[in-house]
C-alpha cells in the first residue's frame, strides 16, 4: 500500500484562503426582506449558511430570520433572542422578538429572531414516528429494560433514515457560527444576546467563538457548562426532587389541613401510600406513573403546593369520593403522540453533540437508583437510555470549553426552583463568565424575563440591556411567586 501524499505548506493555505473567501461570500450576501405572514410588524428572510463550516463554500441551507425594526433614533444595534428546545423551540425562533415587542428593548434595539437550523423554517430535521414495546412506567421492572434498549435503538435508526445532513450539524457551535452569520448579513459590527433555556449555552459558545462580537448578553434559565447532555437530563430528576421535598417540608406544617403527616418525611410517606395504591387501582385516568408525572409538576409551581396537598389528601383519605377521580383526572399532564409518519428531531440531534455511554449496564444502575429515589415528575425517564447511545453520525463540531476572553459581563437569570435547568446550571454559568447572577428565590420557573411578570427581574435586565449598568452585587435575590396563603399549624 503507497502512503497517501500529505499536503504542503502553500496548499493548506491556498486551502484556507479559499474557505475564508467562501465564508466572506456568505458575510456579503445580500437577502430580501418581507412582511412576516404572521406578524405585520415584522420583517422575514432566508439567510443562506454553509451545511458544514469546514467546508464553507460547499452545500448551504436557509435560516429562516426575522426582525422587528426600531424607529429610535437612540437604537443602539440589534438583539438577537430564541428559545430552548434542546436545538430550537419547535420552530417558533421566528417569533420570538414577539416577546418582546410591548417592552422598552423595542425603543433601542431592532429585535432578531431565527429558527435554528434543524428546526421551523431552517432546514427541519425529522425522525420517523416508531411504535414502542415497552409500556410507559414511572418505576419499571428491570425486566422492561431490553425492550427500552430496543425502543431506543429502533428510534435512533428511524432518525438516521430521514434526519438528512443537517442532522449532524445541529450543535451548538455551528448554530453560534449561524448566529454571527446572521450578525454579518444585517451589517452589524457586534450583536446583543438574549437566550432561554438551551439557547443560553449556544450563547455562551457564541462570546467563546467570537468574543470581539458579543456585546450585552442575558441568559435567562442556563444550562450548566460543566457538565455534558447525559448531566443536564439526570440534574432535572435532582431538581424536580428538590421541589417536591421542599412542597412536603411545607405541608408537613400544615398537617391539620392536609393530614398528611407532620414532617416532610411523613408527608413523603404519604405520597409513596397513594402510589402503591394507584398501582393496584386507578382512580379515574390517573394510574402510578400520571401521579407521578403530576407530583412533580404542580411541586415546581409554588401557587399550586395547596392542590398537590388536597390531591394527595385526597387520594389517601377519600379514594372512591367521586370528587377525588375529578381531581385526579383534572391533574393529569397532556401527553402527546405524534400524528403522522415524521416528527421533529431536533432534540434528538442536538443532544447528541455529546459523547453518551454505550454500555447498557450504566443506564441499568442509573434507572435502579432514580426509580427509587427520584420517581416524581418522571425521573427515571432521566436516566433510562437516549438515543444517542446509538448514535450513527459524528457531530461537525464538539462543544467549545465555555469562557469569557473579553467581552462585556452581563446577566444571569435562574429560578431557584426551576425543574428543568437546575439553579446550580445558572450559578455555574454566572462563574464562570463573570457575569452577574438574577436568582428568583423560592420559584420553580423556567424563562423569566418578560415572561412571568417579574417586576424585579424585568426592571434589572431592561436596565442592563438599555444602560449596561449591572446590578452592583454579584447576586441579586428576586422575590418569586407567593405560596399559597395557608396558615402553618399553631406552635410549629
């Protein structure tokens, strides 16, 4: 076999001449605007982006991009905003300065939205729709686990089959190489930053890649950049458990409303007798795992800790009263079932740009232990295997390590109670960019900021994004929405 002949000095760099003029091409390129279909106000466009950025002047695909244009004339720039997902919010990016519309951001900046690639308008990534074997349990046998490895295994198959190309690009850096495409074709010299949820840690690798770029940056609900994919899905078991603990310390000082025990470990009693008995006998549609699902839920909702009290009251004391199948049923979480042949897999992908364990026998152990410990809002679903486990493409790019080289401290925005990104995610995220840190105390909120109508949390990030001036501790404390006023027992 002949060596295969390396490159020489001036052929890499005529190679990489030739990728930087490609990726000024894209810069440069001029795109049409028009009126959005669904917002009169609003402008949209298709800004064409490289499928891979190693090869800029290759293949490309349309992002969908819209804008709500500012008539100051103090406008300071553009600020960019979207949503979580993971990799998009169902292809609502377009909408997002929507949000934000009736602020007083609109009076200094124009407001930009896009759907992420993978998602919406942008090139959407679609799974095909699998049947699966095993039955959906909150505390599963270990015998159901071969048939969740093979449900798992077949859904990253049927992926593979229809995800296309792009699958393999939807990661965090290539959506952040996206954004500053975006930057460059609105002739802007930097750009402002608001994220939610999973678009707080695209951000983040938004300023790492291009630093000189990032000017005022909000990230409201972030993921925590210290740990991968697999960390984010178990730290939202750890979280719902918080609340739930945190809800039970409550009722447990209001035993003589809610009679459910003195403690919170006697009110946990509690709920683990109304789960052994929904596993023998369902109460109205609620079986073990909707009790489950709902525990969790209303825990994170701090107004609603009275009605998880009088549900689990309800179904400890009064199982057969026709006003507790009314409740039971009335707590339920929708759960929907995709209609059709394909649904969207941009979660799927973007998870994936993580390296998972492929041993089987992790997820085992990890399922074990979350199905004991962390059986409310669905833990165990945290710990059971993810289709990228199988995964059947390597991603274009791998997470950069997250850092701030430069560009200008802004906020962090998390609930301390907030059930899908841990509040530890945000404290962890506010370190390690030097960026100062929103808490909304005793609150299990996800997305805040003209979102919840958080008077304090709207009035310091409106500040900050309109002055840059920051809150002067590096940890503001926010009230969050008030427990219900149920008086605590006399003498405790």
């Amino acid at each position: 076999m002949h060596a295969q002949p390396q490159q020489t000095a001036a052929q890499t760099a005529a190679q990489t001449a030739a990728q930087q003029s490609a990726l000024r091409s894209v810069h440069r390129q001029r795109v049409h605007w028009e009126r959005c279909d669904f917002d009169a106000r609003m402008e949209c466009a298709t800004v064409r982006v490289p499928l891979d950025y190693r090869e800029p002047g290759g293949e490309r695909i349309g992002l969908a991009v819209s804008r709500l244009r500012t008539a100051s004339p103090l406008r300071r720039g553009v600020l960019l905003s979207f949503n979580g997902g993971p990799g998009g919010d169902g292809g609502l990016g377009v909408r997002s300065p929507q949000r934000l519309a009736d602020t007083p951001l609109r009076a200094a900046y124009d407001l930009v939205g896009f759907d992420p690639r993978g998602t919406g308008g942008s090139a959407p990534v679609m799974c095909g729709v699998t049947v699966p074997t095993a039955e959906f349990d909150s505390r599963p046998d270990d015998s159901a686990f071969p048939a969740l490895v093979a449900d798992t295994r077949a859904k990253e198959a049927a992926c593979a089959r229809t995800g296309g190309a792009v699958r393999r690009t939807l990661n965090s850096a290539t959506v952040a190489r996206d954004m500053d495409v975006i930057r460059a074709v609105l002739r802007e010299r930097n750009l402002s930053f608001l994220g939610y949820g999973d678009a707080t840690y695209t951000g983040a690798v938004y300023g790492t890649l291009f630093p000189r770029r990032m000017d005022r940056s909000v990230l409201d609900s972030s993921r925590n950049p210290e740990v991968d994919w697999r960390g984010q899905y178990k730290s939202q078991a750890y979280a719902i458990r918080d609340n739930v603990d945190a809800w039970a310390a409550w009722a447990g000082r209001r035993d003589g409303h809610f009679g459910l025990g003195t403690s919170g470990r006697r009110v946990i009693a509690s709920v683990e007798r109304a789960a052994d008995s929904l596993a023998e006998t369902s109460v109205g549609y609620m079986d073990r795992t909707g009790f489950d699902a709902a525990v969790g839920a209303l825990a994170a909702d701090r107004t609603q800790w009275d009605e998880l009290g009088d549900l689990v009251s309800a179904l400890v004391h009064r199982p057969s009263d026709p006003d507790t199948e009314r409740r039971a049923n009335a707590a339920l979480q929708p759960w929907e079932e995709p209609e059709g042949e394909l649904r969207p897999g941009a979660v799927e992908a973007a998870t994936c740009e993580d390296d998972w364990p492929t041993d089987m026998a992790v997820y085992r152990e990890d399922m074990r232990r979350f199905k004991e410990k962390y059986p409310y809002g669905l833990g165990v679903l945290r710990a059971q295997p993810w289709v990228c486990a199988f995964r059947g493409f390597t991603p274009s790019e791998r997470p950069p390590y997250i850092r701030n080289s430069g560009y200008p401290k802004g906020l962090v925005v998390h609930a301390e109670g907030n059930p899908v990104l841990r509040h530890a995610g945000g404290r962890a995220m506010a370190e390690r960019l030097g960026h100062r840190l929103v808490t909304v105390a005793d609150d299990g909120s996800n997305d805040v900021y003209a979102v919840r109508g958080n008077r304090c949390v709207d009035a310091r990030v409106t500040t900050y994004l309109l002055t840059g001036v920051l809150p002067r501790r590096a940890e503001t404390v926010c009230a969050g929405a008030p427990r219900p006023d149920i008086p605590a027992d006399r003498g405790r």
